[in-house]
C-alpha cells in the first residue's frame, strides 16, 4: 500500500471515530396513558389517549446522527392497542411500527439521518381515532452542523402542534370522515394560548421586541392541511421540514399537511411592543380553537421559549 493510501485511510478512520464519539445514544421511554384529560381553558375533560399523560406528547429532542432507543409501554390498565411512528426514523413499517396490547412494552432504535421538526403519532388500527384521540407529539432533530449563517441561533423557541378535537363517544369511522368535528387543539387544548377569544385563557408566548423567534410547528389533524399565518407579521424564514436546506424567505401564509412539520421564524419590530396572532387561516379552524397570542413586551417573562420549555403549560 502506497504510504499516501495509508495516511488517508487513517485519517478516515480518525474522522469515523470522531463521528462516533460526537453521536450519542438516546434512550426514550414513553408510556401510553388513556385517560380523561382537560381540553380546554374552562377544565373540561375528555376521555384521551395520551403519549405520556399529555397532548402533544414530550418533546423528543436529538442531534442528527444520534441513535434513539425507543422503549414504548402499553399500560396494563390502558384497553386498546397502541404503536409508535416516528417519522423521523426509517425502518419497517410492519416491525418497529407494530402495535402492542395492554400490558406490553417494545423497545427499537433508529438513527435519526435528517434533521427537521417531525411529528410522532400512534399508527394502531383506526389511526384516525388515535391521532385525533391526541397520540402525538413533536421529534425535532437539530442539525448535526449546528446553527450557521442559513440557521441562525434564535432567541426563543415554542413548539406548536394543531390537532383536531372530535365529539365524546364520536365513531371512528365518522371520525375519519369527519363527522362529529368539534373544535381545533393547540398543544391539547381549545384557544390555548388566546385570552382575546377565550377570557378563560392565561397562557401566551412571548418574546422581547426584535427578538427571532422560532416555531417548531407540526400539523396533527387527520385530514386537513393548516395555512400558518402570523396575523401583523410576516414569515422572516420558513424550513421545510425545518431542514436549514430547505429555507423560503419572507412568507406570509404556509400550507403545512397533515402530519408534516416546519419551522417558522419570526422577528418582531425592535423599539416598541407589538403582537402576533398565529393563526391557521382557514377560518373554520381559526374561529374555533387555531390561534395562539405572541406577545413582543419588554416587560416579558424571560424564560418562556428558552432552556427546553418549548411547551407552554399551567404551572
Ligand atoms: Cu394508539
């Protein structure tokens, strides 16, 4: 072997090392929970079927290159079967995929090979009923490059999941057609983070004025796409995929399909306070739960959007 072979194999083979070292592996557990949860502002509660007792589920948060060890338990008190789907993995959809009784757990890896905002959602037999009973939650995979010029490093970060909310008792196969639509969910509830529409709400996102905020978005309806909009504001950069590849600038209303995610930025005016409404512009779904308040303050609460607290919830 010629002497320049060697040293380029050894420098490939310190730089595969250095790879391996800089992925990690995550173990993620989630248990289903089937329980009777609030849905809106007012306390009402619905009989759903969580991952991990809250709708949307936890945030699952990883590098590009990393492995996750994903471990999924079926309580034994739960009556349904129940999968996970992330689609931030590739592998087989008659496998890891695979739905498991009450009282059974499964665990699969996968390497999370591209980054974006990825929803995960249960995939058991009506998926309809399941995803709209609210079995999802957010997988984002941050770039294994970091921020950079095309990605710059935000200074607040919110995940925001719309998801449909069905009438109790409401058949699965109306479900699928449907029949028996109630309102819209943001991050498991109705008006969520919306005082103007709902007095009984106390939540908003906020950010200090000229701030980049960023909106890992992800669509959970079963049917209907949402045309994200932010009422006062223009789109600053939006990923698709919320892939730093994939950037479109200056966007004022994006349609985001069902079971699709993106990232949405946002700079508010510098100087003076303002606000956002983020919307799903379709009317239907705006009107009945689709907004969320950003408030652009000076007088805002720092820690909203900032060190993992990405999901707004009641103390
Ligand atoms: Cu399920």
């Amino acid at each position: 072997m010629k002497l320049s072979t060697k040293l380029l194999l050894g420098a490939m083979t310190a730089f595969m090392l250095n790879q391996n070292v800089l992925a990690k592996e995550v173990n993620v557990d989630i248990t289903v929970q089937e329980l009777e949860i609030e849905i809106d502002n007012k306390g009402t509660k619905q009989m759903m079927w969580t991952f991990g007792g809250t709708i949307p589920g936890p945030v699952v948060r990883v590098k590009q290159g990393d492995t996750v060890n994903f471990n999924l338990i079926n309580l034994k008190s739960n009556k349904q079967s129940h999968s996970m789907d992330f689609h931030a993995a590739q592998v087989d959809v008659l496998d890891e995929f695979s739905e498991i009784k009450p009282g059974k757990s499964k665990n699969y890896t996968f390497k999370a090979n591209y980054p974006g905002v990825f929803i995960y959602h249960c995939g058991a037999s009506a998926m309809s009923e399941h995803i709209a009973r609210g079995m999802y939650g957010v997988i984002i995979v941050d770039p294994k490059d970091g921020y950079t010029e095309d990605y710059p490093k935000p200074d607040r970060e919110y995940v925001n999941v719309e998801g449909d909310l069905f009438e109790a008792g409401t058949k699965p196969n109306d479900i699928t057609m449907g029949k028996g639509w109630k309102a819209s969910l943001i991050n498991g509830k109705v008006f969520h983070y919306d005082p103007v529409h709902d007095s009984d709400a106390s939540l908003t996102l906020e950010s200090k004025p000229g701030e980049r905020v960023r909106i890992f978005f992800v669509n959970a309806n079963i049917n209907e796409s949402v045309a994200f909009h932010p009422i006062a504001g223009i789109w600053d950069r939006v990923y698709d995929n919320g892939n730093p590849k994939n950037i479109k600038y200056g966007m004022q209303t994006v349609d985001v399909a069902p079971a699709h995610g993106m990232v949405f930025d946002l700079i508010s005016p510098k100087g003076k306070d303002t606000n956002n409404a983020l919307v799903n512009h379709r009317m239907k779904r705006a009107l009945n739960g689709a907004i969320t308040v950003l408030m652009n303050h000076e007088d805002y609460d720092g820690k909203k959007g900032q060190d993992g607290n990405l999901v707004l919830r009641e103390e």
